[in-house]
C-alpha cells in the first residue's frame, strides 16, 4: 500500500466527501498480482482514521448519465412548452381566424391541436 495525502488526490478525496480535516489520510492500496492481499500495518489502523479506497469511477464513464439528464430535461422542457404556449397559441389564432370569417368550420377542425397529447407526453417525460 502506498500513503499519500488527500491534498494530493483531491479527486478522489472529492469522489469519496469525506468531511475530515485535510491532515487525515487515505490508504489507496492496490492488489498485489500475487493471491496475498494487502493489508495496512497494524501500528497505521490504531493511530489515525484512515479510509481505503476499494473503487473509484472513472470520470470518462459520467457522460452517459450525463447525457440522459440532458437529454431528459430537453423532453421536459420541451412537453412543458408545448402544453403552456404552443398549443393555446395555435387554438386561439385558429378560433381568431374564425371568428374573422377567414376560415370555415371545416378547417377550424383541421387547425385545432387536441391539447390531451400534449399532457399525455407531458405526463411520459415526468415518468
């Protein structure tokens, strides 16, 4: 096992939120290629906390969760905006046109946006 100072590691120590002082260690041990297993010295676990490092992910490895947050808020905002704006927006100059006598009843029909889709894929990109 190699000792090295948090300062020195400060992404792993910030991966690991440890909330001690900057003076505490970590133990960052690695396995041997032989089947022995490495253990601290005894005289090291009794004198001050320390904490072993058993994983650590790699930073290259965030960009999908990264990507479906980014790609999941879009989807949010984008269901939102059409629920609040576009499809009120497109209904009232549609009832507008009508009410100015420049389109029948028949293509009132046909530029009217069911507003019930929009919640519906509201609802899916909330779930």
């Amino acid at each position: 096992c190699r000792r090295r100072t948090s300062s020195s590691y400060a992404m792993i120590a910030s991966s690991i939120k440890n909330t001690h002082q900057s003076s505490h260690f970590i133990n960052y041990c690695r396995r041997p290629l032989s089947s022995t297993t490495a253990t601290p010295p005894k005289q090291q676990q009794q004198d001050d906390p320390t904490y072993t490092l058993l994983f650590h992910r790699s930073p290259s490895r965030s960009t999908p969760p990264r990507a479906m947050l980014g790609i999941s808020t879009f989807n949010l905002s984008y269901w939102t905006w059409y629920v609040a704006d576009f499809t009120p927006s497109v209904n009232a100059a549609a009832q507008s046109k009508l009410a100015l006598g420049q389109i029948d009843a028949e293509t009132l029909d046909i530029l009217l946006i069911d507003p019930k889709m929009g919640y519906v894929g509201l609802g899916v990109s909330l779930a």
